[in-house]
C-alpha cells in the first residue's frame, strides 16, 4: 500500500473519529451556562487552534534541520505540513467568528491574538506562493525554510498575545500552568477532539508528503 | 435546558457544519492530486 493510500485511511478514521466527538460533544457534554450550545464550537475550534500551531511548529523544526542538513525529505515534510496548517487555520479563522458573534456581540475585531492569528494564515498562504514562484528547487527549499522558521516565531507571539495585549479573547484554560479550568467532561471531550485533529493531521501529510515525492519524481524525469 | 441559558444553537450548528465541509473538501483535493497522473 502507498504512502498516499496509508493517508487516506488514516483520514477517512479520523472523519469517522470526529463523527463520535460530535455526538460526545451535542449529546454528552453539558451546555455552559452563560455561552449557551454556542460555547459548543469550543471543542471544535480549540484542537484546531492547537494542531495548527503544532504544525508550524513542526514546519520550523524541519525547517531549522533542512538548513545544517539539506535533506529533501525534511523540505518535503514542511511543505506538506504547512499546507495542512493551513487548513486547520483556516478552520480557527472560520469557527472563531461564529463563536465570536453570539458571545462577543461582533464576528471580528482586530486584536493582537485574531490579527496575529490572520497574519499567521497570511504568512502560511505567502509560505506557498513562494514555493511555487521559485522554480530552482534548492532555493525554494532554502528561502521556504526560512519562512518557516519566521512563522514559529509568529506562532511563539500568538500564544503569548493573550497576556501582552488587552484583548477581548479568553486565556488559556488548558494549557496554562494552574490546574485546567474546565469541569472533566469538558475536558475528557476537548482532548478526544485535540486526539481526532491529531489524527487527521497525520493522514493529511502523509498524503500530502506523497503528492510532493510524486511530483519530484516527475519532475527529475523530465 | 435551564432558563436564562442563552439561545444560540444556530451558531454551533453552522460551525459544525463549516469543519466537516472543509476537512472534507482538502481531502478530495488531496485525492484528486494524488490520483492525477
């Protein structure tokens, strides 16, 4: 079985796996007293938040060791993961403002944490534009990479947003240094959630990563 | 559902509605570049 063949089974279960965080989160999770079933989006917008800064962290990673070692593979694993970061950002960019409109009375405001979080998604659209204008595949892996490694730093200033800047977005209640302020169903299906997004991560680069080797292959044909 | 809980069900619904559709749009873009010869 391919690479890209692997992928898609992987996605296909974390789909499935989703399918069982939707019927945990409607029907199993208590509704928030002050949010309402709005506060719902919650474990859907969250894990995604998380994986897209797991992705560009891992983008920079590679990133960083693609400079001192030059493997195309480590090239070809960032390219692949900033996509998926990508989707997942656009997915936080999305679920954001639904959540925003009910509880915050406004769909946007330009804060440090949703500006640094559109900059991010814009630097990641940018991080592909890239890619594909540099046709000499050395140099488009060595100026990528560093693009890469700026979006770590965004990413480092994304999450520390919240406390530098007054803003109308909560701080974190998981992943903060106190104990996490959510009761334990909330918590049980906030981490199910963050596990499926992990999963769909994986399935998504390896297919994507795939696609990269594939196109590689043709290219060193020609 | 107790009273003064807010009525926002319509918010939730069109978000859970908006990641599938995403999720399931790249992956067909996925497929569909992987499938291209």
């Amino acid at each position: 079985m391919s690479l890209a063949q692997k992928g898609r089974r992987v996605v296909l279960a974390g789909l499935v796996l989703l399918g069982g965080v939707y019927v945990r989160a409607l029907a199993f999770t208590p509704v928030e007293r002050f949010q309402g079933p709005a506060q719902k989006i919650f474990y859907l917008h969250v894990p995604a938040a998380v994986t897209t800064e797991l992705a560009v962290i891992l983008v920079g990673l590679a990133s960083v060791f693609f400079l001192f070692l030059k493997d195309p593979r480590l090239d070809r694993f960032a390219e692949a993961s900033a996509e998926v970061g990508t989707v997942f950002a656009a997915i936080v960019l999305t679920t954001g403002p639904i959540w925003g409109k009910p509880i915050w009375g406004t769909w946007w405001t330009w804060d440090a944490r949703l500006t640094s979080t559109l900059f991010l998604f814009f630097l990641l659209i940018g991080y592909h534009v890239l890619r594909g204008a540099v046709t000499d595949a050395g140099l488009r892996a060595r100026y990528a990479a560093v693009l890469g490694i700026c979006a770590v730093v965004l990413v480092g200033f994304i999450h520390m947003s919240v406390y530098l800047f007054p803003t109308l977005h909560p701080q974190p209640i998981v992943l903060r240094p106190a104990k996490p302020g959510v009761p334990p169903e909330m918590l049980v299906t906030l981490l199910l959630s963050f596990g499926v997004f992990l999963v769909l991560y994986v399935g998504f680069v390896m297919q994507r990563y795939a696609i990269a080797q594939q196109r590689e292959g043709a290219a060193s044909d020609v | 559902m107790s009273e003064g809980v807010p009525q926002n069900a319509g918010y939730l619904v069109a978000a859970y509605i908006v990641v599938p559709v995403i999720l399931l749009a790249y992956a067909a873009s996925l497929y569909r570049r992987s499938t291209r010869s």
